[in-house]
C-alpha cells in the first residue's frame, strides 16, 4: 500500500478531472483520448519513497499528453518539416559577429581595396576614397576568415599594388595577376563613388556582362539590409579588372564621397562594418545557392 497524505491525494484527483473536461473537446491529433487516461491509470509503475509511482504517471501524462499540446508548454514548433536548419552568417544590423556556416570554407577570395598610394581616389567632404576603400576591405578579410575562407588581399597599406611610378593600366593588372595567380574562386573589388552633384547618393555593385549577376545581385542586397542605403541596384560595367578577371567578379561602389551626409558615413567605423558585413553575407549566400 502507498502511504498517501489524504491532501495530495485531492490534489491529483482534482488534477484528473481537469484533464478529463479537456480531453473531451479536443480533436484526437492534439491530445488523448480516454482509452490513454485508462492506460496510464494501468500501467505499472514502482513506488517512490515520496508517493509517486501512479501519481508520477499521472504527472506526467496530464503535461507531456495534454497540457503540452495544448498549450505549447515546451516550446515546440509542430510545424516543423524535420530538415535540419541552414547555417547562415547573421545579418543583424549592428553587423554582428561572424559564424562559420562552412560554405566559405576554402574558397580563395580576393579582396581589392581600390586604389591607395599615389592615388587616393575620389576625394570630398574630408574623407578619400583610398581610405575608406582599405577600411572595409581589412573588415571583409576578418570576416571571410573567421568563416575559413582564404583571403588574399591586394593591398594591407596605403600603398600602390605595382609601384609607385606605374601606369594606371599597370597598377590595375597587378590586382588582376593577383586573382589569377592564387586560382581565386571570387575577386571583390571595394569603392567609394563621387558625383558633379552632390546630392546623389547609395550603393551600387556592379559586374562584368555575361556573367557574375547572381553574385552582384546577392552582394547588394545585404549591403542595402545592412545598411539602409539608397539601393542604386546592380549594371554591368567594363572595369578593367571585372572584364579581365576570368573568376566571378564584382565592384561595390559603397557610396558617394561628393554627397556630405554619406561621406560622413563612409568615415563612419560602424557604418564601414555594416557595409563590410552586408558584402560578407552576400558572397556566403551566393556560394550556398552555387
């Protein structure tokens, strides 16, 4: 015989009845019928020095059988198919920390920040387009290896890629010979943009005709989630190094220095992270769809 204080008992048989107004209404794919309450009445269970035993059943079939259903009371989600969830590098954005999703994992990237050295760019509104071009590419590169990718960059410092006294078409083949060298599997090109009219203003991304449209459509898009940009979409272009590049390749114009409200952005650490983590996310989704 269990020794059951005489109040417990009342407690679970007011429990039951509880149970047993609920079930009746319920349809029998959200909770049990009275055939189970019958079996868990029934079943064998072992006495607990507390009392348990059938009141532990009891227990657990009022929550696990019907309360649970009913209530979500574990936080099960029964629309679920079963296939595991895709890892994907968060968007958050603040840009925030970078998760290795494996689809980066030994891709060969080449990270080119524009111009540097003898040639700074475009310049306005006290920030030049060099500057900010390094910037972000340093922040792309950190995030691209966290997530195990291999990163070459074109350039690290203010400095040309060639040499200082090289022509402009030297300087823009050295970045090429870098891709090609390295068998890259990507070449990301970084730049700010500059208008006659100041108030012009976004991000744009462009790529070579015939191909890499995907890769630019998906490298814009988190920039303008990331940051809230003017979406200044994707065109094709015939930039040395995107037609002369025989990997997927795109320019991201990150702004416009000429526009004062965007300059003062491009200068912007955290606003440099966001657009670093928007192009970051963008390669990473246009691998998983390839």
């Amino acid at each position: 015989m269990y020794k059951i204080n005489r109040h417990k008992l009342l407690t679970w048989v007011l429990l039951l009845t509880v149970a047993l107004t609920i079930i009746a209404p319920l349809s029998v794919t959200q909770a049990a019928g009275v055939g189970d309450v019958l079996g868990a009445l029934t079943a064998p269970t072992a006495p607990t020095s507390d009392g348990g035993g059938i009141l532990n059943t009891l227990f657990s079939f009022l929550f696990d059988r019907i309360l649970g259903p009913i209530l979500n009371i574990f936080g099960g989600d029964s629309k679920s198919t079963g296939a595991p969830p895709v890892a994907l590098p968060p968007t958050p954005s603040g840009g925030g920390p970078v998760l290795d999703s494996g689809v980066l994992r030994g891709k060969v990237i080449v990270v080119d920040p524009g111009h540097g050295g003898t040639n700074p760019g475009a310049v306005g509104n006290g920030t030049r387009e060099s500057d900010n071009n390094l910037a972000v590419g340093l922040k792309l590169r950190d995030k691209l290896r966290q997530a195990g990718a291999k990163v070459v960059m074109t350039r690290e410092t203010d400095r040309n890629v060639a040499t200082p006294s090289s022509t402009l078409g030297q300087e823009l083949q050295a970045r090429v010979d870098i891709a090609e060298r390295n068998n890259a599997d990507l070449f990301v090109s970084v730049h700010s943009n500059s208008n006659p009219e100041p108030s012009i203003a976004g991000a744009m991304t462009f790529y070579p005709s015939g191909k890499s449209s995907k890769l630019a459509l998906e490298v814009q898009s988190a920039i303008i989630r990331e940051t809230a940009a003017v979406d200044k979409g994707t065109e094709t272009a015939t930039f040395y190094v995107l037609r002369n590049t025989s990997m997927p390749s795109i320019l991201v114009e990150m702004g416009f220095v000429t526009n004062a409200a965007e300059a003062s952005k491009l200068r912007d650490d955290g606003y440099r992270n966001r657009i670093a983590q928007g192009i970051f996310t963008g390669i990473a989704r246009y691998f998983q769809a390839n």
